[in-house]
C-alpha cells in the first residue's frame, strides 16, 4: 500500500490536516512543508553518507587484498620434516638436562 517515503508523507499530511482542523492550516500547512523538506535533506545526507563509507569499505578491502597476490606458497612436506627435525632436538635437550640435573651439574 505505502510502498515508498512519498505516499507515506502525503497519508500523513492529510491526517495532520484533518487533525488540526481549519482554525491553523496555514501554519500546519508551512510545518509540513518544513518536515517535508528536512527529511528529504536527512534522507539524501544519509544516502551520501552510505555511499561514502561503502566506497571507503571497498577500497580497504581491494589494499588488504593486494599483498595475498605476492604472497609464495610453502611446501608443508618440508615444514613437517623441520618440525621433527626440531622436536627430537628438544627432546635431546630435555634428556640432557635431566641428565645433569641427576649428575649434580657435572659433566
């Protein structure tokens, strides 16, 4: 029924009117047309606004994708043989110091 912002307005301005009677339609009729315009002014401040900060939003994601361009893709095989690799050190090291910890410090 009310499908967009004018036809809502023009239903309001004529319940207002029948509101206020015919003693001030004068005035009414000047803070109607007041409203009218201040929202209309609202409503295109907003828009702007929107589209501004959709626009900042999608430059921000166009810089944070660009470095995911260059970045290189790592083996994982050789990743895994390093994480062993420094997993068994760790263990060495830990058996050693145990071993020194039993020992008294010495050599």
């Amino acid at each position: 029924m009310l499908n967009n912002v004018n036809d809502f307005l023009v239903v309001l301005v004529v319940f207002v009117l029948l509101m206020a009677g015919q003693k001030d339609v004068g005035n009414t009729a000047k803070s109607i047309g007041r409203f009218i315009g201040e929202l209309k002014k609202r409503q295109e401040e907003f828009r702007t606004e929107l589209m501004r900060e959709l626009n900042s939003a999608s430059l921000e994601d166009e810089k944070v994708n660009i470095p995911t361009k260059y970045v290189k893709s790592v083996n994982n095989t050789n990743n895994d043989e390093k994480v062993k690799e420094i997993e068994m050190k760790i263990r060495q090291l830990q058996e050693e110091l145990k071993r020194l910890k039993n020992d008294g410090g010495k050599n």
